[in-house]
C-alpha cells in the first residue's frame, strides 16, 4: 500500500546514510527499494517537506535532483540528468510544483 510514500520514507533513510558517508547501504537500500515499488529515487537526491508520490510506478529521481517543499510528482515522471559527466546535472523544482503524468523533466 502507498508505496510512493514507502518509497520516500525509505530515500530519507537512504538520504542519511548518503550523508554519513554509507554510500554502499544508502545504494543497495535504493536497488531493493528500486525493485520492489519500481521507484528509483538516488540517495543524493534532496527532498523536501510535504512532498507526494502519486501512483509512484515508473518515477525516477536523479542524483543531483531538489524537490521543493510541497511538490507532487504523479506516475512515470522523470526527473532526469542533461548528459553531464559530472556537477550539478538533473533539475530543481521550487515549493508546491505539480509535475503531470508521465513527464520527462531534464
């Protein structure tokens, strides 16, 4: 049940370990979240307050990604890099940003 919400629960965990420097726990916690709710948010990636999962199949969240308090993202939306190597790469969404079904966001 509510594995958008599962699987944000399970990013800020991974979110801190990220932190710590547990780089290793923080990606194999991510790989299974992956797995099991086909959600696959990086560790990296900053989250805010308030923020939903609708549906959740399909969404992926990007490394250097920031998501704004309040934001809501519905099934199948990327959140994805330009192509960069390396550096500041996926895109920023601000406070309560609706992002449709199925949209790609690079």
């Amino acid at each position: 049940f509510f594995k958008g919400y599962q699987a944000l629960q399970a990013h800020r965990v991974g979110h801190w370990y990220w932190g710590q420097g547990r780089c290793m726990l923080a990606s194999a916690l991510q790989s299974r979240v992956s797995e099991v709710f086909a959600v696959d948010i990086h560790p990296a990636a900053r989250i805010g307050r308030g923020c939903m999962i609708d549906h959740a199949t399909g969404v992926v969240i990007g490394e250097t990604s920031v998501l704004g308090d309040g934001c809501t993202l519905l099934h199948g939306v990327t959140l994805g890099g330009t192509g960069k190597i390396a550096g500041d790469r996926h895109p920023k969404l601000g406070k309560n940003v609706v992002v449709g079904a199925m949209a790609v966001v690079l």
